[in-house]
C-alpha cells in the first residue's frame, strides 16, 4: 500500500464536529496536519453514512458557539468509524 500523507502528522485527542447534508456528528481527531484529519465518529451521534469524495465542514471543537471557525473538507477514506479528510477551505462564521 502506497502513503499518500504529504505532510506531518501531529497525533490529537481534540473533540471535533462534521457537518454532512445538514447532520452533525461529533467525534475524536485521531491526528492531524496542514493537509487533512483523521477523525474517529461517535456512532451514536452519526445520522449519515459519508462515502469517499463527499463534502463536509469540520469545526475543531465540540460547541461552534466558542470557536466559530469551520474548514470545508472532502472525505478521503471511510473505514468503520475512522474517517480521513483533507481540507479544502477555513471559513469563519
């Protein structure tokens, strides 16, 4: 299998959420870099199955309200509850 991490990754234990097709789904950030995430989802909370190539908005903290922040992400890999994206955009709301 062929790595295709182009940067560093720094290991997190960060409350984060994604944001798909409306649907909130909170979750852990395994690790992190410039590039993209990988996120361990609660499965509890997790109203929608998301598929490599989909369009998410991640905010790095569990209350959007203290950090108004949110990166337009694309999935890259789904696996059981892990999921990767790579950022695309940071907005601030």
């Amino acid at each position: 299998m062929v790595n295709m991490v182009k940067s560093t990754r720094i290991v997190c234990d960060a409350k984060c959420i994604l944001n798909f097709d409306g649907f909130d789904s909170h979750g852990v950030i395994e690790n992190i870099s410039l590039s993209g995430a990988l996120i361990k989802l609660d499965h509890k909370n997790q109203n929608r199955v998301l598929h490599p190539g989909d369009r998410c908005d991640m905010m790095l903290c569990n209350n959007p309200d203290l950090y108004p922040v949110k990166y337009t992400c694309k999935v890259t890999r789904v696996e059981s509850e892990i999921i990767g994206i790579q950022f695309l955009e940071l907005n601030i709301m």
